[in-house]
C-alpha cells in the first residue's frame, strides 16, 4: 500500500496485546489513515494481527480503536487521516459483571 502523505503516528497498545509486541506500550509508524497505521502495525508485529483482524481482515468487535480522544466509528472509520502527532488507541471492550 503506498501512501500520498505519509505522518508519523504513535499506536498505544493495552497491556493484554503488549506480549505480541516484545512488551512495548507504544509503536510509531508512518501512516497516512488509522487503516493504514493497523496494517503497518501487523506487518510489524505478526502475531499481533490474529488478536486485532479476523480471517477476513475485519478488526475484530470488541477492539475499539480511538485516534486521539475520537472514536473512529463516529468520524470517517479506518480511512480515518492522520496528522504527525496524532496518538492511535486500540482499548479491548471488557464484559462483566453480574
């Protein structure tokens, strides 16, 4: 995938999924949407893509991901562009309770 413009992005991982990521908190790619970021963030780091994407390459239901403090589903989703600076959250939804 070749990018028009691409921006360096920082990807903050929760605990759970920093073991696929030799225990790193945060990786930064150059990107030019949160799609893009996620993709260059598997190719980096493999075994991570089977916890993030299902076998159709749909990000799985319960990852959220969020660029900056925004939820991607509430702006333009994966194609989402990113600016230099911008921070990509990925937070797992947690069920529970009684």
């Amino acid at each position: 995938m070749t990018t028009s413009n691409p921006q360096l992005v920082t990807i903050q991982l929760p605990t759970a999924l920093r073991t696929f990521t030799d225990g790193l908190s945060e990786i930064k790619v150059e990107a030019a949407t949160v799609d893009e970021s996620l993709v260059k963030l598997t190719e980096l780091y493999i075994d991570l893509k089977r916890h993030l994407f299902d076998d159709d390459g749909k990000l799985r239901s319960f990852v959220n991901v969020f660029l900056n403090d925004e939820n991607i589903r509430t702006v333009d989703g994966f194609v989402t562009p990113v600016k230099s600076g911008d921070t990509i959250m990925l937070i797992p939804a947690i069920a529970g309770g009684v």
